[in-house]
C-alpha cells in the first residue's frame, strides 16, 4: 500500500504507463497512490508541486509522448493529479505538451479529446469559496481567453476575398463549441462576459454572436445573469448600429432567445426595442442609403448638445459599426414575425401603443430626441399589419393599463418556457397545405412547366427555390418567400406568412398595402391550428406541382431547405463540374445569382463557397433558434405533463377522499342512529335513575333518621355506660375496702385463733399443771 510519498506514487506512475498499453479507467493501484499523495498534500506547495511537475515531466516524455494509446490516460491522470499542479506556468507547460494537441488537431481519438476537455473544465471552473480563489479566476480567465482565441481563429469567416473555413476548422470550432457550452452551464456569467468582450471588436462580433447563439440554444440554467452584464447593451447597440444582416440575424436570433429570461428586465429597454423593431421594419431604406447616411436615417445629425446627448444615448457613436461583408447577398431583410410576437406577448400596450403613434410614445416616455427619430408612422402601421393580422388579440388589452403593464410583476415567477408558450400561444400564422387545400378545381388543371420539372441532376428543391432566371418566377407559381431573398427558413408558423408577405414588401416600399390587403385573404388564418409550427410539406406540396415525394421527409420547410440545396449543390457542382448538363448549367447560374450574388458561376469559385458558407451560418442561427423553440415547447411540455399528472393525482385523491368521506358519511348515519338508541337508552336509564334516586332519598332520608334514633340511643347508653362505669368504679372501691378489711379480720382472725389455740395450750398446761 502506498505511502502517499511522492517517490511511491512516481513508482506507481512508472509501473503504469511503461507497459505496452494503459487501461482507462486508470489502474486501482494507480487511483490509490494518488489519492493517497492528494491527501497528504492537501495544502501543497510551490516546491512539491514543481518536484511532482518535474516527475510527470519525465514520465510522460519517457513513456508517453511517443505513444497516442497513452494520451487518454496520461490526460486522466493529470486531471487527477489536477490539486497540485499550481502556478499558471505549469499548466500552459502541459497546455503545449498535450492538451492543445489533442484538441486543436484532428485525428485524435474520441477519448483523447473527451478527457482533455475535462481536464480544461477541471481548470474552467473553480469554486468561489475556495482561500486561492483569485489565483483559480485569473487561470480560469487565461485559459478562456486562449481557448475563445483558437475558436475566432477556426471560426474563421466567409469573405469574397477567397477566404472559407475548411471542414477541419469547422469540426474543431464545433468540438470547442461542446467544450464552453458544458463551462457557460457551470459558469454563465463568466462565459457571457467572456463573449461581451468578444462582441466589442468587429472583427469578432459575428463569431462571437454565433457562438452565443448556441450557448443560449442550449438554454444553460441561470442565463438571468446576464442582466449582471451589459452583452444586452451590446445587442441592442448592434441591431441599432450594424448594417450587416448577418450580425442582425445573429443578434436579434441571441436577443429572442434572451428575452424569455429576463422579461421584467426589459422596461428600461423598451423604447430601443421598439426602435429596433422599426429599423428592421423598414430595413430597405437603411440597405438602399448611403453609409455615411445611415447612422441619421436612425437620428439625425444635429449640432446643439441635445441632439450630441442623443446619439451617445440611443445610437452609441463610439460603436465600431460592422458594415455587410457581401452586399448584394447582404440586402435582405431580417425576419421579424417572432421578434413582433415577443415583444407583443410581453408588453402588448406598450407595444401597439408605439405602433400606432412612434414619436407620441417616445415623447410620453420622455426619450431623448424622440422629435430627431425619423420614424414613418403611416409606413409602420402598414408593415406591421401582416404581422397584427396572424395575432390574436392579448388579454392584457383587457385588464391592464399602458402604465400599469410596466410595473406588472405577473412575469417575476413564470418560467421561461412559460413565457415563450405565452407568447407563442398569440400567433396563430399556420400556412394551408393539403390537410386544407381548398375547393378543387373546376377545370383542366394547366401543364407544369418545363422549367419545374425534376430531372437526375437538379434537385427537387431546387425547383422550388427562387433563382435569378428561374422560369417558375416568371410564371408566378412560386411565392415570393421561397428563398432566403424573401424570408425566413425557420420551420414555426412565422415562416410562411412572413415567407409570403414581409420580405416581398421590403423590395417596394410602395408594396405594404397590397401585402397588407393580401394577407387578408391568407388561409393560415385559419384558426383550426392552434400551434405556431408549420407543417412544411402542407405548405410546398400543392395541387399543382403534385407532392414531393422524391424529397426526404424533413422537419424544415423547403424554404430551409432551398437554400441548403443550394449549398449542396454548390459542393456538387465542384465535384461533378465536368459533368454539367446544359440545365446543370442553368440551376448553377441560377444558384449563383441568387440576391445577386457576383460571380457568374460559382464552380470552384472561392467568392461563391463564402456565400454558401455565409448562408450554411444562417441557416444554423435559423436551426439554433428553431431548437431553442423545440427545447421550450419540451420544457414546456414537461411542465404541462408534470401538471397533468399532479392534477390526476390530485384527481385520484379527491376520489379517494369523496369515496372515503362516502364511507365515513355511512358510518355517520350509523353512529348516529346507535347514538339515538343510545340517547334512548340513556333517557330511560335517566327516567329509571331517578325513580331509582327517589327510592334511594328516601331510604337515605329513613335511615338519617334511624340514624338520629340510633345516635339518641347511643348518647344515652354512653351516659349511662358511664354512670356505669362510675359505679363500677365505686363498687370496686367498695369492693377492695371490703376486701382488705376481710383480709385483715381474717388475718386478725388467725392471729385470735393461734392466740387462743395457744392460750388453749397453755390452758390445758396450766390445767395439766394443776392436775398434777
């Protein structure tokens, strides 16, 4: 058994690891020398810490650096080993050594990388009640920082220059991604403020937006800390400020997801919100200005030191505005439909009340500049009501105030999946697919056209996905939201009515009143669906075209997925470019010029593989948010289930108590009619008792006075006991007077007699005498 010396647990590390292979899970003996060492140095220090890091030094350089089968367990045992290594040297020591190599390669074994992310979390991650606790913070944030570093450098961006992320880069951006998800659970505030400042510089603000964006997929408890952060600051200044509509998918995607968290948080914001709304509104009149124009399009530019005060307020000058990467592929709209339906489910009055009067409310408030706000009122209310029409009305309009709705506390205990179902209860945008597909038709249904007619080497999606010469927007069989140009890939019930209405409008101004009036006639506002999720395939499968039966089922709807054929076809079309057919040709050119993409074929050409890349981002913002959304609607769903079984439990007892109070209501009656007869019983008893008690007095009443007789009686013989006893008394007075006078008569009597029987004697002597 070891000693827990540092010589004896050295032996047991060269015993382990200079054989040909080393189990993992470590060796017991091994377990138990380590143990034992820990527990002897519990407080260790500097000195014994640099012996032990000199002896793994050696060890591992002896036996394990020139074989991969001992990284996994070499790993382990460092992590083991993990109280003391101190010093920040020492762990970067073993940071180039090994671990660094193990997850930032690829190539390496499962159990390699798994083990060497424990070991990062062992040192992520520290107790804030430890004595050394500031020693751990600045390890901890050290570590972050190079770990968040080599992410941004993997992570690299999509830009026309040629610059593309290769699939290594990817799969280790992904690995690390698992790694500060699993450290922001245990640490949220800490990882927030990590990417706060990843947020700041442009240059990371997208990869920093998309890696927030799936830490807040995965909905890590305690994200109400990010009020303790100013990231929420930083998100509104982005969506105020930036004109690429990356970061704005990105961060208002991040902010949707936030806003569940922190809903009584967000009054002090609601004037920025609402603006933002209103930005992304009217999103072409911001794309289509000059750069230079843009910030005073928001405010305008005024010279006295109000309207200074204004933009360091509402827009933040200093705010180093990320401008679009790829212009024309940038020139979308972000969709807003679950943006409107938030803000609506968590401050209706508010919200409308902006909506119907921007500057009014802005002044009612009393915001800064709200006269310098270039705000269209007419154009908002048009905009917004696509939006209004596929809402139901909230009950807040019924039992609250404008006023009152901003101290209202009813969201200070409501979960978030509770507020999100909420929220989402309002929207009732379901698109009409075949389930509903309307009156048939009344005549010969016309020839599809050649252009829409799948063949082996275009993809059925790709049929339905708008393109730049795609004869199917010509013949105006498609809707105007089938591609990424004109909506949203998120498969809820925002998709389509959003798809269908909302982007086509923001290529014309002019347009919202007759989008407006056609929503009108929409068929999803049909309220026979009440869930907000859209079916995809009830929405693209029409009487027309016939369903798509060579599609894959899939979840998302083909507006998800026009875009992600285009990126599959994009990677085909490089590997199979010497076997383009002439309508290969034409789907490439149509793939290419899709929001008027530069190049004209994008065959091997690095500026098309960055819009795709740029794109397979977006559709993974889309696919985070949508998981966001599943993971709630499941929160939510638990919560229903755990209710409903709460509530037949209590059904189950509420049966049992009425079963058990049917059966004691039967014992009742019971005892009540035994305590009738009883009182019966006990009233003739009474009746009975008192007879019994009459009888009874009188005896008593008889024998008192017996009693009386008796005490005369005995009063009398007690006197004359007395008297008697008196008597006695005399008469043995008398008694032994008398007595004592015989006694002595007698005794005179014998002395008499014995003188006259002497005197006789003495006679008869004096008579012998004489005789003779």
């Amino acid at each position: 058994m070891s000693s827990g010396t540092l010589k004896d647990t050295v032996k047991a590390l060269n015993a382990t690891f200079s054989g040909s292979s080393v189990p993992l899970p470590l060796p017991e003996q091994l377990q138990t020398s380590i143990e034992t060492f820990l527990d002897k140095h519990t407080d260790i220090d500097d000195h014994d810490s640099q012996r032990l890091q000199d002896e793994l030094l050696t060890v591992f350089h002896r036996h394990v650096a020139s074989s991969n089968e001992k990284h996994a367990p070499f790993i382990r045992t460092l992590r083991q080993f993990r109280p003391a290594i101190t010093g920040q040297a020492r762990l970067l020591e073993w940071w180039e050594l090994i671990i660094r190599p193990s997850i930032d390669t690829i190539g390496q074994k499962k159990n390699v990388n798994e083990e060497a992310k424990e070991l990062l979390l062992s040192i992520l991650v520290y107790d804030v009640e430890d004595k050394d606790k500031e020693e751990k913070a600045k390890l901890s944030n050290k570590f972050l920082t190079v770990l968040l570093s080599i992410y941004l450098d993997r992570a690299r961006l999509p830009t026309a220059d040629g610059i593309t992320t290769s699939p290594e880069d990817e799969y280790i951006a992904r690995d690390l991604e698992s790694l500060f998800v699993a450290f922001g659970r245990k640490k949220p505030k800490n990882f927030l403020l990590a990417l706060d400042n990843l947020v700041l510089p442009k240059a990371s603000r997208l990869r920093a937006l998309s890696l927030l964006c799936t830490f807040v997929r995965y909905q890590p408890p305690h994200l109400y800390l990010v009020q303790e952060t100013t990231l929420i600051e930083h998100l509104l200044k982005c969506l105020m400020i930036d004109t690429s509509t990356t970061a704005i998918s990105l961060a208002l995607t991040t902010l949707i997801m936030f806003l569940p968290h922190i809903p009584t948080s967000l009054v002090a914001h609601l004037p920025r919100l609402f603006l933002i709304y209103s930005r992304l509104l009217c999103w072409d009149k911001f794309v289509l200005s000059p750069e230079d124009q843009q910030r005073e399009t928001i405010v305008e530019d005024g010279q006295n030191e109000e309207t200074d005060e204004i933009q360091s307020t509402a827009v933040a000058p200093v705010w180093d505005q990320l401008e679009q990467a790829l212009d024309d592929a940038e020139s979308t709209a972000p969709e807003l439909l679950h943006y409107f339906t938030f803000l609506y489910g968590l401050y209706p009055l508010n919200f409308m009340s902006y909506i119907r009067k921007p500057r009014k409310y802005l002044k009612s408030i009393d915001f800064p500049g709200a006269d310098d706000f270039d705000l269209n009122q007419s154009l908002i209310r048009d905009r917004t009501e696509q939006f209004r029409q596929v809402h139901l009305m909230h009950p807040g309009f019924y039992t609250t105030t404008v006023e009152d709705e901003l101290t209202d506390n009813r969201w200070v205990k409501a979960d978030p999946s509770d507020v999100v179902m909420e929220c989402m209860g309002l929207c009732v945008a379901v698109p009409t697919g075949l389930s509903d597909p309307g009156p048939p038709p009344s005549s010969k249904l016309p020839d599809v056209p050649g252009g829409l007619v799948r063949t082996d080497d275009i993809p059925t999606q790709a049929l339905t996905a708008r393109g730049g010469e795609s004869p199917a927007v010509s013949s105006g069989l498609l809707s105007p939201g089938d591609s990424r140009t004109q909506g949203s890939w998120r498969d809820t019930q925002s998709t389509a009515i959003t798809s269908q209405s909302s982007y086509a409008m923001v290529e014309s101004p002019s347009a919202p009143r007759k989008e407006s009036e056609a929503l009108h006639s929409l068929p999803s506002q049909s309220p026979k669906a009440g869930s907000p999720v859209s079916n995809s395939r009830d929405y693209f499968d029409s009487p027309t075209l016939g369903p798509q039966d060579s599609a894959p089922p899939s979840t998302k709807p083909p507006a998800t997925q026009a875009p992600a054929a285009s990126s599959t076809a994009g990677r085909n079309l490089v590997e199979r470019s010497k076997d383009s057919s002439p309508r290969l040709d034409a789907f490439v050119h149509s793939v290419g010029s899709k929001r008027g993409s530069p190049p004209t074929s994008p065959v091997g050409n690095p500026a098309s593989m960055a819009y795709l890349q740029r794109e397979v981002m977006l559709i993974r913002n889309d696919l985070n948010f949508e998981r966001y959304l599943k993971q709630q609607h499941l929160a939510h769903i638990g919560h229903l289930q755990r209710k409903t079984i709460r509530d037949a439990t209590t059904e189950a007892e509420t049966q049992t108590l009425l079963n058990s109070n049917r059966t004691l209501k039967a014992k009742l009656a019971k005892a009540h009619e035994a305590n009738a007869a009883l009182q019966k019983e006990n009233a003739t008893g009474r009746t009975q008792s008192k007879k019994w008690e009459g009888e009874l007095s009188s005896k008593v009443r008889s024998l008192r006075d017996e009693q009386k007789a008796w005490q005369s009686t005995e009063e009398s013989l007690r006197h004359d006991l007395a008297r008697s006893h008196a008597d006695i008394a005399a008469l043995r007075a008398l008694i032994v007077d008398a007595e004592s006078r015989e006694l002595l008569a007698q005794q005179r009597l014998r002395a008499t007699e014995s003188d006259l029987a002497e005197l006789e004697a003495l006679r008869q002597q004096v008579a012998g005498l004489r005789e003779e």
